[in-house]
C-alpha cells in the first residue's frame, strides 16, 4: 500500500473519530446507556489509530523535506545532515505502516471482554486431575503477573490431588483478547505420581476461554430459568454443607446448567450463576463467528473444538510445545509458574499474518 494510499484510508478512519467524538457529547446519547458504551468503545479504539497517524504523517512530511534539501542544498555539510535524516526516517517508515495495517485489521469484538476460563480433566484418570490443577496454578500465576483478578464460581475436586473440574471468572484489561489462544486440549507427558514402575505416561486437560457476555448481549428472561439451592461442598468455612448457599441455574430452553458456590452469600452466588449462564449462551452464537472465519482462513482460535491438540508439556525433556505455531521452548518450570507470555505473543503474530494476508492490506 503506498504511502498515499495509507495516508488516504486513515483520512477516512479521523473523519469517523472526529465524528464519534461529537456524538459521545449529545445529550441523546448519554441517556442512551446501550449506544453511550458502545460508542465510547469505539472512541478508544480508534483513539491509538489516530495517534499512529499524526506519527507517519509527521515521519512522511519530514523525510520529504529532508529529501529536498539533498537534491536542492548546495553545502556539502547540510547535504550530509540531510542524508543521515532521510536515512534514520526512512528506517521508520516501514515499521509505521505495518503498525497501521494491524491498526486497520477490524479487531474482535470480544478482545476487551473478561473471561470464563474452565479447565477440565480428560483422559488419565488420576493424573489429568492432577494436571489440570497444574493448569489452574499456571493460569492463577500469570493472570496475577498480569494484575488481573482471578474469581473462582465451580470447583470439583480430584481424588488424589487437582481438579476433575475448576471455572473462574478473570477480570482485567482485554483478558479474553489475550487468553483466547489457550482453548482446546493440553497434554502432559510425565511419570505420574501414581505410578510405581517409573513409566512416562501421557494424560490430558481442556481448557476453554469464553468471552463473558454482559447484560446488553444477551437478554435473559426468568421464566426461562428453574433455579435450586443446595449445601456448598469443599472449601469455604463454617458454611460449608450447613447453609444451602450454593445456587444451580438451568435455563430451561437451551438446557445448560451452571452452579455456584464459591460465595457464603445465596445472592452473591446467584449473580455470578447468572453471569456464566449468559456467557455460555452469549458463547453458542460467538461459536457461530470462530467457524465462519475457520471457514475462509486458518484461525489459532479453538473455543468450541475441545478435541484440538494445541500443547504438549514433556517433564522428561523440560519442553513444551505448541502444535499450531511448531514452537518448542526448554524451559517448562518456568512454563509452568505462568511464564507463557512468548508463546501467547507468537500465536498473535501468526494470527495477525493470516488476517493480513486475508484483508490484501
């Protein structure tokens, strides 16, 4: 794309931001709650888009009088000074255009969304419990290096140790944008602590990241909802099997179930019940959106195939791997203490390479 070109398609993006700037002023639309969000969204945005383009249309305007003053300036001194500026400038052109062209890919809407993040023991019996509360301390211990504020609504424990199953709730800045990549099948290749021949065994967990729906997404009637109370199981106190504080939803349409008793408080339970009820219909039409661009281009994005095999943890050989991008790195404990910013930053870029080449940018 030439620099006109660029210059042209962002004129294009400030006129719609100068717009939305004078809406979010009119009296209409911050009584409007539903359109106000939705707009002030859109402001934020578009707001690193156009600082991006004040850069590149500083960098263009200086290199082309830098590169007048070469062809123009008769001393040699102030011809050299010109050089070595069209030199440095010209080294950040590039750089500037492809930070626009991943600014001008439409994001997913979801990115900035909080998440429901559920892990659930597979295949390998005792083992993948106790993997899958491996997981759970991975995830707890990046979301915390992250400053995200991690709540858990469902727990069931394994019998020697882990998790048969364990949902929470994260919270915090564009968490959905960020753990989305990590949807689908772990593996782990290990000598289990059950075992007494010294045998490396290969277990699995799923984990699932769903984007939580807020009230504006999804519309819930009550009707439509049975609720049931019953006595709290596991950790939490005195409460605990003498309060039914523990809430259950179903929804009686589409037949989910979820429950909740992480709180004491019925009520506290209820709305965070009601949340996770909402994401997870919120999740059966965002399924819809991951297979219509499954459909037209390779996505790393796999909420709703639980069967896709996307890592593998070898303890034998300290490596981990993901299988989409093929990377290996040799350094599993620190994987494992939450260290999985490099691999969720590749998986970025290889996303971003197939939308651009799907958007001809």
């Amino acid at each position: 794309m030439s620099n006109n070109a660029i210059l042209e398609r962002l004129e294009g993006v400030k006129i719609r931001f100068e717009e939305v700037a004078q809406q979010l002023t009119d009296p209409e639309v911050i009584a409007d709650v539903k359109r106000f969000v939705k707009l002030n969204k859109e402001y934020r945005d578009l707001e690193p888009i156009i600082a991006t383009l004040e850069e590149y249309k500083n960098v263009i305007s200086n290199l082309d009088e830098a590169r007048e003053m070469m062809a123009n300036e008769t001393d040699e001194e102030m011809r050299d000074m010109a050089k070595m500026e069209v030199e440095e400038l010209s080294s950040k052109v590039e750089p500037l255009e492809e930070q626009i062209k991943l600014l001008l890919l439409p994001a997913d809407p979801q990115d900035d969304k909080n998440t429901i993040l559920e892990i659930r023991a597979g295949t390998g019996g005792d083992e993948a419990s106790i993997f899958a509360g491996d997981l759970y301390r991975m995830y707890t211990k990046y979301c915390e290096n992250k400053g995200w504020k991690v709540e858990v609504t469902s727990i069931s424990e394994g019998t020697v140790g882990g998790y048969k199953e364990i949902i929470m709730k994260v919270s915090g800045d564009k968490v959905y944008g960020t753990l989305k990549y990590e949807s689908g099948v772990h593996r782990v290749q290990r000598v289990p602590k059950t075992e007494t021949q010294g045998r490396i065994h290969t277990s699995a967990a799923t984990v699932a990241a769903l984007p939580e729906a807020d009230e504006f997404d999804v519309e819930l009637s009550m009707n439509d909802i049975r609720k049931d109370t019953f006595c709290s199981s596991g950790p939490g106190g005195q409460s605990v099997n003498t309060t039914y504080s523990a809430i259950r939803l179903t929804h009686i349409p589409s037949g989910i179930v979820v429950q909740c008793q992480d709180e004491k408080s019925q009520i506290k339970n209820f709305e965070k019940a009601l949340v996770e009820l909402r994401t997870r219909l919120y999740n059966i039409e965002y399924q819809k959106y991951i297979d219509e661009i499954a459909s037209h281009r390779k996505t790393l994005v796999s909420t709703g195939d639980r069967s896709a095999k996307i890592r593998t943890y070898n303890y034998p050989q300290g490596r981990v791997t993901d299988h989409r991008i093929n990377h290996t790195v040799y350094n599993l404990p620190s994987i494992m203490d939450g260290d999985i910013q490099e691999f969720i930053d590749k998986l970025q870029m290889a996303e971003n390479a197939e939308r651009l080449k799907e958007s001809n940018l």
